[in-house]
C-alpha cells in the first residue's frame, strides 16, 4: 500500500508538471530583479573605487554588505566569490599591516548575515562555504579591568584563524581564536551551531559547545569512523 500511494504520488506530481507551460514553471518574480540589478551595480562600484589588496574577477557583493571602504586595502578578494546579504566583512586591526588581515580565495561563498571580523588574519581559503549566520573572529572584547565597561575595554591580541580549502562551516556555527593558530583543516564540515575554539584535523565532522570531533575520514582504512569524542586538537597549546 505504501509503494503504490508513493507511486500514486509520483504520478500526479509528473501530471501536474506536464500541464504546467515551461514558461509558468520557471517563472521568476519580477520583484526579484531590482535587488539583482543593485546587487551587479554595487559589484562594480566596489570592483572599482575600493582600494583592495587584491581583487579577482567575477566577484558579486550583495549591496547590503556591510563593507568600510577606509580598510579594503587590508582585504584580498579572489575570483568567483559569493558575499550575500546582510554581511558584515570587517577589519578590525588597530594598526597598519603590510599583508592583507583578510583573505578569500577564490569560489568562496559567504552566506547571508555571516560575520568575518579579523585583526590579524582570517584566512577562507577556495570552495569553502560559510552558512547563514556564521561568526568568524580572530580576536575578542576584553573584560579583565573589572572597573570599566567592556565596551570600553578595547580588543584582544588575539590569534590567526586559517579555513581549509572546501570546508563547510554550518549555520550560526561561531569560530573563534583568542591565541595562537585555529586552523579548521580541508573538507571539514562544522555543524549548525558549534563553538570552535581549537583546531581539528581535515576531513573531520565537528559538532557541539565546546566542538568536538565525532567523525573523521581514515585514510588508511579508506572510510568514515568515529571520532574519539574528545575536543578537537589544539593547536594553540602546541
């Protein structure tokens, strides 16, 4: 019963699209275009006036980014880039590097209201995908001097943050660096909601507040296996 209502199914959902003109299915809402439009004026404008470090071809910028033209010159851009709505690239280096603090290679994509804030260097190497929502942050707020407010503490010193080549960092998954390297390794997926403080090796799945490591690719064994359940290794601590 249960295979001939799925076949039930299939066949009205097939009957429905037979009858559907093309032209009526693929349709896109015509409010769509003027946001795009925007989007490609705002693409261009930023190609050309901003004083980037280095900025690649094919580059679309959502024109709601949040983006300080006065620190373009400390960001690197390469080519195929995705920055969508709503998000926030900053640079929060107080004093003047000779390299650029912010990196995106190229097909990087960063989804909508992620946050990058990086002072010493955040790093988002190719293919790398950053959900909706993602925190990336190489530094801190201070609050040791408990006589004043902490919005008026200044930052951190804090650390050097490096995303590995075709790693996925899940939604509002918040990766920070208080010292030393964090380094998420290649084709890492880190889960919706995880805190990662420490590094973890490549081809790892990392889950939880504080992360943990609950699946890794063995090579040696040429299949997926499960992590030990420890924290993630740190590298901050070598």
């Amino acid at each position: 019963m249960a295979i001939n209502s799925v076949l039930a199914n299939a066949g009205q959902e097939a009957a429905i699209k037979r009858d559907c003109p093309k032209e009526q299915e693929f349709l896109e809402d015509p409010l769509n275009y003027p946001s795009r439009v925007l989007t490609k004026l705002y693409t261009a404008w930023v190609t050309l006036t901003y004083p980037f470090a280095s900025v690649g071809r094919k580059l679309s910028i959502h024109y709601t980014c949040r983006l300080a033209r006065t620190r373009a010159h400390q960001i690197k851009i390469g080519d195929k880039v995705f920055v969508g709505k709503d998000v926030w690239l900053n640079v929060s280096a107080l004093e003047e590097k000779h390299e650029p603090v912010l990196i995106i290679d190229d097909g990087a994509i960063i989804n909508d209201r992620a946050q990058i804030s990086a002072k010493n260097l955040v790093h988002i190497e190719s293919d790398a995908l950053i959900s909706t929502g993602a925190l990336i942050q190489d530094h801190s707020h201070a609050f040791e001097d408990v006589t004043k407010p902490i919005s008026k503490q200044g930052i951190t010193e804090g650390g050097r943050i490096r995303i590995e080549q075709g790693s996925w960092i899940g939604r509002n998954a918040a990766v920070l660096c208080s010292k030393g390297e964090l380094v998420i390794g290649r084709n890492c997926v880190i889960a919706a909601n995880a805190v990662v403080m420490r590094s973890c090796p490549p081809y790892s799945v990392v889950f939880g507040n504080p992360a943990t490591v609950i699946r890794r690719f063995d090579f040696s064994k040429n299949k997926w296996v499960l992590g030990s359940g420890a924290p993630a290794e740190s590298q901050t601590d070598q």
